[in-house]
C-alpha cells in the first residue's frame, strides 16, 4: 500500500476554481480501480492551504493515476497552475 499526503497552498481569490478542479478530479480518481482512497481537505484555520490524503494498493496504481487524463486535466492543468506552494508527504504505516 502507498499513502501519502500532499500539502497545495492557493491564493484566495482562486478558492472557487480550486473547489471545482478538487471535486472533478477526486470523483474521477476514486473511480480508479487501483485507487483505495482519496480525501481532500483544506485546513479548518486556513482554508487556502489543501490537503489530499492518497492511498494507492501499489506503485503501479500510483502511476495509472498520475497518467490518466483526469490528473493531467484537474491536478497538472488546473491545480499546479495555481498553487503557490507544494509538499509532499510520504506515510508509512506503523502496522
């Protein structure tokens, strides 16, 4: 399994389009069979800082996503043209 977070911090006058390319692209990628989970957030203090938590069931899944049209569209097209800043945080689990 492979679960990570990414941290995307936006400008607030893009917060409506990022909503937007959020909810197109966590639709489509929870449709993906290698898919396990996709949760995005944005912070309860700061709502121009988003996080997604991501789990694939392995690295191939990982990259099936990275290359769908979906994420190149809403995530490569959309997002990290907006973001201002970008981290990404790889999990492990304890158990």
């Amino acid at each position: 399994m492979i679960s990570f977070l990414v941290r995307l911090k936006f400008a607030p006058e893009d917060r409506s389009d990022i909503a937007e390319s959020l909810r197109l692209l966590t639709a489509a990628s929870r449709q993906e069979p290698g898919c396990v989970t996709y949760v995005p957030h944005h912070l309860e203090d700061d709502p121009d800082t988003v996080l997604i938590y991501e789990q694939y069931k392995d690295a191939a899944a990982l990259e099936a996503h990275r290359q769908s049209d979906h994420f190149k569209k809403h995530a490569v097209g959309g997002l990290y043209q907006k973001m201002r800043e970008r981290a990404l945080e790889n999990l492990v689990a304890l158990s």
